[in-house]
C-alpha cells in the first residue's frame, strides 16, 4: 500500500497481456508479481504488510478509496477500477520468505486493504486461497482478512487450519442493513442477510470474525436506527468485535462519488461539498459525534472493545450532518 499522495511506481512493464477472462463487460488480466506481500508505511495504519490479490475490484463500491491505483497500471477510465481486474501471478517463493520474517518477527499482515479478496473473480482464479495455503503452512503468524465476499466460507478448511497454529481475524465489512441502499451503493456485493451469515458460519467455525462497519457515510448509513438495526443483526449472528471508520474522499473517488450523490441523493448534494471542501476526512463535531452513537449501541449490543478510529491529520468542526 502507498501512502496517499505518495508517487507509486510504474507497474506497466509487470503487466502480462494474456487475457485470462472476459465476459460481462468485465476482464481479468494476468499481472506478474515477484511478492504479494507489499510494505505499508502508513502511521495510520496498524499493520506492516498488505496483501491485494487482485487490481481492480468488481464490487464496484460507489465510495472505494483504492480506485486511484489504477492509474499507476497506466490504465485511464472512470470505471475502470470496477471493470478491468488484475489477477497477481507468481511471486510464491519470495511470499512464502517474507511471510516467514514476518512470522518471526510479529508483524500483522492484512489482506484484503485495497480491493476485496474474495470478489467474484477470486472463484477462478484462487489468488487468495494460494496465499492462504502459504499462509497455513506457519505457525505464529497474525493475520486480518477483509471482504464483504461470501466465497470466504470455501475456505473455511485453510482458514481453521491457520486459526488453529496462528491468530486470525476476519472482518466482513457492511456498512448498513437497507439491501436496497446497498444496491445502489454497491452494486455487485452480497446482500446483508448474507453476509450477516457468513459471520454467523465464521463464528460458529470458531474463528475470530468482526464487522466492519467502514466507511460510516454521513446522511446515507450514518442514522441511530440504521446502526440500531445492523449491530442487533451482527449480534445476533455472534458477533463479539467491529471497527468503524468515516468515509475518506480523495480524488479520483471523491469526483465519482459526488456525481453520484447528485444524481442518487441530490438533497445531500451541497452539505458533502461544504463538509469535504479542502479536506478528505470529516472531524470535529461530526466524527465526535458517530463515535459515541456507535459506541453507546455497541455497548447496548454487548460488543467488546472496539478499536480506535484514527483521528484525522486535519481535524474540523463541522455539524452539517449532526
């Protein structure tokens, strides 16, 4: 993962041109890769190593942080991000190395950081489940996993096996319980109901699974009735964790997801403009205030301790949302 603002390198010359699928308006393209393991230097993030199998994410979530990656594959297109994906190839020696150091020395590594593991390509390609076997081949290694993708659950065999000699969290990320919201939000991702059962299956398979509740959007997902609803459902499927987050807006996503908004939900249209103008996080007034309702009904829901939310490098108080 690089840090946002940060020049990538140019990853062109990497790029295979076999087409290994296309059908639908989408394709997948073979992308060469020596490691799949890649450094994160973030201070505010809390692993050392991400894993993103693929580039590109067929999920096609309106407010996606990650679409900005593909323009260091030099490929050009607003949707382009959620309809030209890379299946990494390769790279299992230096993988199954560096997870070994990494093992050793404690380090958490995270898949699944800037495009979901488990999209729908992944039941062709399996990109995923051959890190994981890498994965389950250790012993003390620290683990996070996040997908919003059902196909988790086919690997439930590699994933008890690594639960068993490793620590593992799996976080499935949903972000409200209004299917019909989420269609329009995201528009090729499992519905509630099943991925409030994946977490149920996760929890009942005995290993660590929490919700993410990330990115919280404000007027959209943000109301005490809505997250009333979806902690009580995550409850009730077993679920003990979750982290939440606000929604980060950066170009190009912040372009594509303003249009959006305009043409889904005009009435909220001016108050994003103001709230996001010069900044790409919400602080202040606002974040204090989505903290402690999620706090007091996850506290209501019997939830443990959550993780912090990162506070923002340029905090502002703002009550267009309140």
């Amino acid at each position: 993962m690089t840090r946002p603002g940060t020049p990538a390198p140019n990853l062109a010359p990497l790029i295979g041109r076999e087409v290994l699928s296309a059908r639908g308006g989408v394709k997948y393209l073979e992308l060469k890769t020596r490691s799949l393991l890649n450094r994160c230097d973030s201070p505010r993030m809390p692993f050392r190593w991400t894993v993103n199998p693929y580039r590109g994410c067929a999920m096609g979530c309106r407010y996606c942080y990650a679409a900005y990656t593909h323009e260091f594959l030099g490929v050009e297109g607003e949707d382009s991000f959620h309809s030209t994906f890379y299946a990494k190839a390769g790279g299992e020696e230096e993988t199954a190395r560096r997870l070994l150091q990494d093992t050793r020395r404690g380090e958490l590594v995270a898949l699944g950081t800037a495009t979901d593991p488990y999209q729908p390509g992944e039941a062709e390609f399996k990109v995923s489940r051959r890190f994981l076997e890498l994965a389950a081949g250790l012993r003390g290694l620290r683990l996070s996993i996040t997908t919003k993708g059902a196909l988790v659950l086919r690997d439930l065999d590699l994933l008890r096996r690594i639960h068993e000699r490793s620590t593992l969290t799996i976080q499935v990320s949903l972000i409200s319980p209004r299917a019909e919201l989420l269609r329009r939000l995201e528009p090729w991702a499992p519905p509630p109901e099943v991925r409030l059962e994946v977490l149920r299956r996760l929890v009942e398979a005995g290993i660590g699974a929490g919700l993410s509740l990330a990115p919280v959007l404000p007027a959209l997902t943000d109301g005490e009735a809505d997250l009333d609803e979806l902690l009580f459902r995550a409850a009730a499927a077993g679920v003990k964790r979750m982290f939440c987050n606000l929604l980060f807006l950066r170009s190009p996503t912040r372009e594509k997801y303003l249009r959006w908004l305009s043409a889904s939900f005009p009435e909220h249209l001016d108050a994003y403009l103001r709230a996001y103008r010069g900044r790409v996080y919400l602080g202040g007034r606002y974040r204090e205030g989505v903290l402690r309702r999620v706090r007091r009904l996850r506290l209501k829901h019997g939830f443990l301790e959550a993780l912090p939310l990162p506070t923002p490098a340029r905090a502002v108080q703002l009550g267009l949302f309140g």
